[in-house]
C-alpha cells in the first residue's frame, strides 16, 4: 500500500511531466450508460492520472429570483460533510480534508450560471483510484448541508458581499449584467436579502432534484479504459437516487432579451479611477458563427497590445493602461463586452473612442493581414490547450457540456483556417449592434 508520503511524491512527478508534455488531439469516446449519464472519454496513458468531472443542470440559471445565489452556496456546502449510510461513518469537514490529504487526490464542487460541477483528480494507481472515486461517491450522494456551518458560512459570505459592495468595479460589474440581461437569469446578483432566504432544506430540496444519474455529463480524461471509465462513472452516481420513471424534462429557461434602445449609466464614486462596460448580449456558445467572433475579437480587442481597442485607446490616446473585449458565450446568449478603466475625467472622450472603433469594425471587419495575425497566433498557441490532463479535460467538458461534435479538437485548426475576413465581417455584423448598447461608468463626482 502507498504511504501519503509516495502518494504526494507520485503526484507531484505526475504534475511535472504534465507541464513538460503537450498532447495532440486525443479521440473522444461517448456513450450513455442504462441510468441515462452520458459519458466522454479521451483515453490516454501519457501521465498516470485520472480526472473526472461531471456536470448537471443546475447552475444559477435555475435559481429562484428570490434566492439567488442558491446554486453557488449549495455546491460549497457540498464540501462541508456527509452523512453517515448504514457502516459508513458522518465525516465533517475537517475529516473530508484530511482523508483527501491521504489519497494525494483532490475533489471540488462549483457552480456557474449554467451548470454544476464536481471534479475529481487523482493518480490512476488501482487501490488509490478505487479509494478516490468512493469517497468521491459519497460526497456527490450524500451530503450533510449542515446547519450550524451554513449559519457561519452565510455570515462570513455577508461580510464578502459587504466589503465587494465598497468598490466601484462591483458596482460597475452589477449595473452592466441588470442593463445587459433585464429579467434573464444571467442578470440575477447574490445579495445579503435573498442569502438570508436560503437555508439548508432549500440546498436539499435543489439538490434532489436536480443532481440526479439520468441529468449528469460526465468528462473522464487519463489513464483509464472504457471498461474503467465505465465502473468509474457507476461508481460516483451510484449514490444518488434514480427516479423510476427516468428524468422528466426540466423547465425551459427563456432566451436573454436583445437590446431594442441604448442605455446610458454614469454613477458617481469616489474613486482615482473610473470603471467603464460597454456591451450587450452576444451568442450562445452552440452559435454556428463561434469561430468568426472569436477570430474577430481577437482583432477587435482581445489579443492584448495587437488589438484595435488598445492601439487607438491605450497606445494613440493615453486613455487607459488596458483595454479588452470579450464574449462569454453559454446556454443562453452570454454578453459582449469592452472594459478599461481610465480617469475619471478621460471617461467620456475613452467611451466615445472604444465606441468608434467598435463601430468601425463591425461595418468594415478586419484586413486580411489582421486575420492572417490571429489566425497564427490563436492556431499557434492550440498545443497549450491540451498540454495537460486538467486542460483537456476542459474542453472535453466543454464539447460535452455544449453537444459539440466529438472530433471538435481535432478540426479546429481546419476550421478556423476556413474562416474568412467576410465571415467575420458578417458574423458581427448579425450580433452586435453598436448603437443599441449599454455603457456604464461608476467613478468621478456627481
């Protein structure tokens, strides 16, 4: 049996070579298992590591207005304890912490707007992998929500949310997302308010309805076979309940509302700098148009000191140290959004300056040399996104997670190659409309 000591030294050679490594596209395996979870494997034997994350429904998307925030709190709670089953003993957090510690093995439970997840590493070595993936199992099916740490964890989130709410990019950050997505989800804020509603049968009550075998996404990457990946992914749902009757569908979220008028906010802080969001709502990320606008925006400005925005914003004018622009495509249509922060008195020549150039590469799209640039330096950096287990096992979640195709990886070269200045001329042309934005300012007197 391996001692913590080799487990940690294992693990830490692991790692090493991970960053030493990068891999070529690995071929993505997918099936559905009898409970309905649906599995992707990219199998590889490159390190002796295994990791695993499974995905459900249930982001904050699916919050109630009144409890936002629920789906964030339930998946930290999730790490506080489990309950004890029959031989199995309660463990409280300390306990959890401390069994992980002794596997050399990592578990974590999140949430985001659209899904939660929960990941699990650990060395592929048989006695500490079938270790990791039981423990894993139970803290997936059987969590305590205990109600003496919810009460300290709530406080201590309060006393966050308080101290967030002193700084002008909080405000900035929370007044673009009302302006951007009105009543859609994507639009709700945590507050001290709808904290205060939520309570552990709440957590328990969101969790048994929604973390269920027949709703989970699994993503496994390592070095284990179909038939392992296959006893691995049984073995984490087997301690959630499977309803007789299968999954029935859950509720259609509404699709974020476009822009019909622009919305000008200019708020007072006092502040040295000024913090500025131009957007509106962009593209889900199953838009067929991904690769034009991701290419585009490059141009536009998110390849740093290459970009437009930083060229006439930063480097002609002074305006600001940093300027970008940004899609955050997911479910629903994510935002677009520029933001810099600039003096409080370079706001207004700043904002109509980001706006121009924005208008300017919508109606004309980029030159040709603009588009050979990023396309070399976006192909060029493709290896760094899969020279490691945990980054390919991101993009397998993601092909997972969004029904992209299973050979996604491997023709993404092609097909940003394929993509041309017309296309993405065209693809921002049917998403952003530069006159029908929001533009928030938080800084400056009033």
């Amino acid at each position: 049996m391996l001692s913590f000591k080799n487990t940690r030294t294992l693990l830490c050679l692991a790692l090493a070579l991970a960053g030493a490594a990068a891999q070529a596209a690995v071929p993505i395996e997918h099936w559905t298992l009898p409970s309905g979870a649906k599995i992707y494997l990219a199998s590889t034997d490159a390190l002796p590591i295994v990791d695993v994350q499974i995905d459900f429904d249930a982001g904050s998307r699916r919050d109630p207005p009144a409890r936002s925030g629920l789906a964030g709190v339930t998946a930290g709670m999730v790490e506080k304890g489990i309950r004890a089953n029959g031989s199995d003993p309660a463990m409280d957090q300390n306990a959890l912490g401390e069994a992980w510690a002794d596997l050399g093995a990592n578990f974590d439970a999140s949430a985001g707007a659209d899904r939660m997840s929960f990941s699990l590493r650990t060395l592929s070595e048989p006695t500490l992998l079938h270790k990791a993936v039981q423990l894993a199992a139970r803290e997936i099916g059987e969590p305590a929500f205990p109600e003496d740490v919810w009460q300290r964890e709530r406080e201590r989130i309060n006393a966050s949310i308080r101290e967030s709410n002193t700084k002008p990019a909080t405000l900035a950050a929370r007044t673009f997302s009302q302006d951007v997505f009105g009543d859609h989800p994507y639009g709700q804020d945590t507050t001290e308010a709808t904290l205060a509603r939520i309570d552990t049968a709440a957590m328990r009550q969101r969790y048994e309805q929604l973390i269920l075998p027949c709703r989970a996404k699994l993503s496994i990457v390592g070095a284990v076979t179909r038939v392992q990946a296959e006893t691995i992914a049984n073995t984490l749902l087997s301690r959630l309940p499977s309803p007789a009757g299968g999954c029935a569908a859950l509720p259609p979220v509404p699709d974020v509302v476009p822009l019909t008028a622009p919305k000008d906010e200019r708020l007072p802080f006092d502040s040295a700098q000024a913090h500025v969001w131009i957007g509106q709502p962009g593209y889900p990320r199953s838009d067929p148009d991904h690769f034009a606008l991701t290419l585009g925006n490059y141009i536009l400005g998110g390849g740093g000191f290459v970009s437009r925005l930083t060229e006439q914003v930063r480097e002609k004018r002074g305006l600001a140290y940093s300027v970008y622009s940004s899609f955050s495509p997911g479910l629903h249509a994510g935002s677009f959004r520029i933001g810099f922060q600039t003096r409080p008195d370079q706001a207004a020549e700043a904002v109509k300056v980001s706006r121009e150039v924005l208008a300017s590469f919508v109606a004309e799209g980029p030159t040709e040399a603009e588009l050979k640039a990023a396309k070399d330096n976006l192909i060029g950096g493709f290896p760094l996104l899969l020279d490691s287990n945990r980054k390919l096992l991101g993009n397998v979640s993601n092909i997972a997670w969004n029904d992209l195709p299973l050979d996604y990886l491997e023709t993404w070269t092609a097909r940003m190659n394929a993509v041309t200045a017309a296309d993405v001329k065209a693809a921002f042309a049917r998403k952003l409309q530069p006159a029908r934005m929001v533009t928030v300012v938080v800084g400056g007197k009033p």
